[in-house]
C-alpha cells in the first residue's frame, strides 16, 4: 500500500478546520438556532408562523428556539393585535472588524443586524503590530456607548503578517484571523447583492487581483487555500499576467476622468473579462462581483466597461453563449471591513458558509473558558 507523503495542511486558519462528520441531537438544536437568527437577520421581523415556514422547522420547535434567543438578549419580541412578531434587537451583540492590509489599517463596529455603529482609520504612522493593537483597544471602550448592554463577540482580523501579534495583544478578547478575499466574499453575502445560498465570485483589486469563489453558499478555498490566485492567469492578446495590467498599483489617481486612469480602466476589463471566461466555463457561478479598497466611482466605471465587454463576447460566435451578471461591490471600499466584520457572528451565532462542520462556543459565553459544541454551515435545518 503507497504511503502518502504529502505534507500536512499549514494551520494558518486553524478556526476553519472542518470537523468529523456527523451531529448529536444538541449539535442539531445549536445549528437549528444559527438557521433561526439568519432567518431574522435577513427576513426581519418575523412571526412564529413565519418562522416556521422559512425554516422548515415546527412552530413547537420555533418556540423553543425563539424562547432560548429571547434570554440570551440577542431578539425581541413585539406585540401585535393578531400575534408577537420577533426581531433582531439592533445593537445586542456587537463585534469589530479590522482591515489590515489596505495602505492604512481600517476599523469598523457593527451588530447582528449589520448595522455600522462606527467607523475609524488609523493615522498613517501607525504601522507596528503593538501600535496598531493600542489603536483598536479604545474601540473596544467606545462600543459601550455606541450599543449601550451590548455583548462583543469578537473582532475580525485580516490574515497578514501582523495578525498573530495583533492578536495576542488584544487578549483575552476572542480574535478571529481571516483571508481579505474571504472576508470581502462574505461581506457581499452577508450585505450585499448575493442571497443565501447564492453561487459568485468577489474579485478583489489590490496590489495582487484576487478571487473568493462562494459557491452553494459556501466558501470554497481550494487546497492549502490556494483558490483563486487569478493574477498569476495569463490573460489578453500580448499573454500578460493579470497582475501585470490590473494591480491598483498601476492607478496614476482614482480620478475617473483622469486620461491615465481611463487607459488603465479599458485595459484592466479587456483582461479581466478573459479571466471571468474562464471562470464561468468551470464554476458557472451567477454574478461577479468586482471590488476592492477603491472610491465606489471608480470601481462602477470599470464594473460599466466589463458589462459593454460581456455583451460583445456573448455575441461573438467563438465565445460562450452566456456569461454571469457583472457589477461592482454593493459596500465599495468598505466591503473588506464589514466582511471581516460579520466573522465573529458566523463563527458564534450564525450559520457559517466558511465550512460545514465546526467546534464553537457556547453562546452564553462572551470569552475566555467556554463550552464546545458544534454548528453545521448551511442555511437549512436539521431535524428538530
């Protein structure tokens, strides 16, 4: 028998392991109640009937579930001449989420609801991982008055360099390490165009163009994630690397009517439209998104011009029939923020489309020494 020699996956996200499959009956409860909440979180109010038929699950069940929320503070209920309809109480469970690899880093509050509560950017002579840490820790005081009683759940980091550090410093608040393209893919989900169970592609435009691929509603990141490295596609007539043409590096200003900028626009959709053909012929995926840490004029101008270019290659007789609906990030520059935002609310309180197995903590717990229980990501119920 061949032994297998293939190194093991680097731990570089170790909260995004996928478990041994298989749920106990209160495994099944705890993700029968992350089904709930999204179903509030994206339907809003709500009655128990209502409920029940979004979900699937039985109006006894439903009740069970509201009954558990309403105690932990997360919704309300509010009284009607026919029935209670419940809600997400805005500003119950907070959580921060931190962009570190744009020019600056950039902060940004929010609740369950996804409401932004605040926003900062730190002082471009804050660059030091301790430095930055001190930045974010007033943030974490100042939520107390923005959600007056809120709980925070976590604050989301951008993977990079500084991350493990930043996260060490800001012990013991519960941190969470995640990939930009990952989180700007889920702040579109979670915010924006896509639905639920929606299959697209985020192309992040950076120093590097980047994809995340959600797929089904759930995030697929190739092995060692490795998915979605489209810069390094050769692209065009002239073969170049994306890289090469569509990096924001290339920007002479983000003036839209900047001679500079336009060449730089035409040029980037002619390439990028290669690269969304060929993403279409495997993944088929419905909607493209593109994005990035760039002002929301510039990135519709070029959203505009890959939407003129896929009618021309549908008609043309050497090209696909079909290709998916172009358009550029609903959150624009803030995408990334938000997304990095909403990770602690997946990894706690709602289903999480980054995996579909996981170990997390009880919900009654806000940090430190917790209980372990397991969640499954889509957003369907299981048997009650």
């Amino acid at each position: 028998m061949p032994i297998d020699r293939s190194p093991p996956l680097p731990a570089r996200f170790p909260e995004r392991r996928d478990q041994a499959s298989g749920l106990n009956l209160v495994q099944a409860a705890d993700h029968n109640l992350r089904v709930t909440l999204e179903a509030l979180r994206r339907g809003g109010a709500m009655t128990r009937l209502e409920l029940a038929h979004v979900t699937g699950l039985t109006v006894p069940g439903i009740a069970n579930i509201l009954r558990r929320l309403t105690g932990e503070g997360l919704i309300e209920a509010h009284s009607s001449a026919r029935s209670n309809r419940f809600a997400i109480r805005r500003g119950s469970a907070v959580s921060i989420g931190v962009d570190l690899a744009g020019e600056r880093a950039r902060l940004i509050a929010t609740d369950l609801a996804g409401t932004p509560l605040f926003t900062e950017e730190a002082p471009a002579s804050i660059d030091e991982p301790a430095e930055i840490a001190a930045w974010i820790r007033p943030a974490i005081s100042q939520l107390s008055a923005a959600a007056p009683g809120s709980r925070l759940f976590g604050i989301g980091l951008t993977a990079g360099d500084p991350a493990e550090t930043i996260r060490a410093a800001l012990a013991p608040y519960r941190v969470i390490i995640e990939r930009d393209t990952v989180a700007a893919a889920i702040g579109e989900r979670q915010f924006g165009a896509a639905t639920a169970d929606d299959s697209f592609v985020f192309i992040l435009l950076g120093a590097t163009v980047r994809a995340s691929m959600i797929i089904g509603g759930t995030v697929f990141d190739g092995a060692e994630h490795k998915a979605g490295l489209v810069g390094l596609m050769r692209t065009g007539r002239d073969g170049r690397y994306l890289d090469e043409v569509a990096a924001t590096s290339r920007l002479a200003s983000h003036d839209v009517s900047n001679p500079a900028v336009q060449r730089w626009l035409d040029e980037a959709a002619e390439h990028l439209t290669d690269m969304i053909i060929a993403m279409a012929a495997f993944i088929g995926p419905r909607l493209i998104v593109v994005g990035g840490r760039l002002p929301t004029p510039l990135l519709e101008a070029l959203a505009a011009r890959l939407q003129v270019l896929r009618r021309s290659r549908m008609i043309d007789p050497t090209h696909p029939f079909w290709l998916p609906e172009i358009r550029c990030s609903t959150l624009s520059e803030q995408g990334v923020a938000q997304g990095i935002a909403a990770i602690p609310f997946l990894d706690i309180l709602l289903p999480d489309l980054r995996r579909t197995f996981q170990l997390r903590r009880n919900v009654s717990e806000d940090r430190g020494h917790a209980t372990v229980s397991a969640s499954a990501a889509p957003d369907r119920p299981l048997p009650a």
